[in-house]
C-alpha cells in the first residue's frame, strides 16, 4: 500500500473511510498446491490497471489494496473488478486464484517472491516456511488523530476472538483436515510478534515498545511487527489483521463494515451510557490471557466459539457477541454480517466442498 491506497483518514474521528487489502495464493488446478507464478500474474495485472497490485512473501502469492472506500457498495463493487481480472488472468496461465488463509495442499520448501526483503525474511525463518504458507485479509480504518488510534487498538482487543472466529478460512493443511478453523492463526503464532498486544498507555508508549521489537528476531522492521491490530506504519489508519483471506467478495465487505462499526464505537464511547453499548470504553475487562486463549478456542472453533463479548462481560457464542457489536449499526451492514453466519464460514464451505465433491468442487469455490 501507499499513501493513496487503503484506509487514508477523514478528518473526523468517525472512520467513515476504511480500506481492504486481500492476499491470493495461486493454485495447481489439479493439486491445488501453490505454483510459483506470482511474478507473471502481478505483471500482467499492473500492465491491466491495478497499480496496487503488490507481491506477497511467496512466489505463488499476490495481494491487493483497495483504493479508500466509503461504503460497501464501493468495496464490493472495487474487489469484484480485481478478483475478475485476477481470475482471468489466472485461468491463462492456468492455475487458480484463491482466496483462502491456507492451501489445501502444499510442499515443504516453497520458492519466495524474487525480492531482497523476502529473501532476508526466508533466511530468518528457516523451516518455519515450510507451514508459513498462508494468506490474509486486512482493514484498514481511517482515524485522524494518532492518539485516537491507540485508543482504537485497546478499545479492540477483546473484541478479536469473535472477529478472528467470523473470518476463519483456514481448515486445510498439507491436503488433511487441521482439526481448526483457522490452520493460519494458529500458524502465526510461531512468529517473533503475534497475536493482541498488551494495552497502549499513549502514544508514547506505543513507540517506546515498537521501538525495543525492532531488531529482535525476525523483526527487522515495524512493517513485521505481525500483531493482529496495529497502527498503519506508512498510512493514517487502524489496521487489523486477524482475518484469513476470505472465500467470497461478501465475506470481506461484511467484515471490513464490522470493525467499522466497532472502531465507530470506541470513537464514540467516552459519550456512550447505554448497557447496549458495544463498544464502551467502560465495558467489563478481559485479561491477556483470556483473550490468548479465546484465540487459539476461536481458531479451533471457528462459528461454534466461545468468545469474550464485551457488552455481556462474559464468554457467549460468536453469534451473540456479533449482535452485541451490532447493536447500534446500520440495516445495511446486520444484513450483510447476518448473511455471512447464515452461509457459515469459509472453512465450513470448504469441508462441505471437498467431502461432496472432492477436490473439484474445492477448487470451483475458488473459481
């Protein structure tokens, strides 16, 4: 991304703007394991356009960001229009461009990006890439003022488990079923940073410990600090990352306009009196180690987690936390969220697909 791709702020603190950025492994049609071709399809997306089209760490991955968005109307119109290039492309060079957390199937030793900064990440790794085959969707939330994101990352975090169980797209490892919703969220954890940081004081403190991470195993950069939810190194924004690449251009509109909402909430909390209030800054706490565990429960579970909801100050069902996070939101975007539950979650999809119809019919889910 830059400074005129996804997620760049308004200058009111509402996030009315956000961005999307979508990773796609591309796929032997036959094995549906990654093919390197990643360098060849960015080529000719770029020659066709999409100028935000970028490399991802695998040769056989690309990603995309979205221009800033307002609506879900504009998002979905703006990812439908690169997906269908992507697949078109794709289909002449034939492979398939899909967009899931893992691969069905995958070889140990996968070939990198041909770029100097990925080759350095593969040397600090080692066997690690061997499972570090994954892909993910990223929102972007655009909040004018710095302190006011660091606000955002806390007012988040117990609120991750139940994003994190939403988007779970990830059941497949190694062409068997991993036993977890979201293989990816489990494999991230390997990494030097992960999961929900500790709560920020200031921004102050924000910087001071980004600071002390910067160098210390793979870390090399603030663009690894691989937290789930970050403030933007490059862009005005909020950024969250706990969502598996997602199946469908529905799924990722319907969670980007979630943590809109929530990310609305928190903005507005220090107003907010109502129990029914989602996201008030005075609902109930949940320890670190609670929200740790609620993770790995969520990326086992995936929609039939338990989940902290920070309304009921308890663990409740994915769907009862997500009507708490809706509670004041817009018809618009309950529909959408509601339409996402009642199709499940990608990785139900996907199990449903392989055990009705084999590989062939996992592979149309991603045509």
């Amino acid at each position: 991304m830059t400074g005129e791709d996804a997620g760049t702020a308004s200058d009111a603190a509402d996030a009315t703007e956000f961005g999307i950025e979508e990773e796609f492994v591309l796929l032997d049609p036959e094995t549906l394991r990654p093919a390197p071709v990643g360098p060849e399809v960015l080529a000719r997306l770029r020659a066709a356009g999409f100028e935000t089209a970028t490399s991802e760490f695998l040769a056989s991955q690309i990603e995309f960001a979205s221009p800033i968005l307002h609506d879900g109307e504009g998002a979905t119109a703006e990812l439908v229009r690169f997906r269908r290039e992507a697949a078109g492309i794709a289909r002449e060079l034939g492979v398939v461009a899909a967009s899931t957390g893992t691969p069905f199937d995958s070889e140990d030793d996968p070939e990198v990006f041909p770029e100097d900064r990925y080759a350095r990440v593969h040397a600090d790794i080692g066997a690690m890439i061997a499972d570090h085959q994954v892909c993910g969707l990223h929102v972007h939330l655009g909040i004018a003022a710095r302190a006011d994101r660091v606000r955002v990352l806390n007012g988040l975090r117990p609120w991750i488990p139940m994003l994190t169980a939403l988007a779970a797209n990830a059941p497949f490892h190694r062409g068997v079923d991993s036993g977890f919703a979201s293989w990816r969220t489990i494999v991230l954890r390997r990494w030097t940073t992960n999961g929900v940081p500790a709560p920020f004081a200031d921004e102050a403190d924000y910087d001071r410990r980004l600071a002390e991470l910067v160098g210390v195993g793979v870390t090399r950069d603030r663009a690894l600090i691989a937290w789930m939810l970050r403030l933007s190194h490059h862009l005005p924004t909020a950024e969250l990352r706990f969502a598996d690449a997602q199946l469908d251009v529905a799924d990722s509109v319907a969670i980007a306009l979630l943590c809109r909402e929530l990310v609305r909430g928190i903005l507005q909390g220090a107003d907010a009196t109502s129990e029914s209030d989602a996201t008030s800054e005075s609902s109930p706490p949940f320890s670190g180690e609670l929200i740790d565990a609620a993770l790995w429960a969520a990326a086992h579970d995936g929609h039939e987690a338990s989940v902290p909801d920070p309304v009921r100050g308890a663990l409740v069902p994915v769907r009862d936390a997500v009507a708490s996070a809706l509670a004041s939101a817009p018809d618009d975007v309950r529909e959408r969220v509601a339409d996402l539950l009642a199709r499940g979650s990608g990785a139900e999809r996907q199990r449903a697909a392989l055990a009705g119809g084999g590989r062939a019919a996992l592979r149309a889910l991603f045509e």
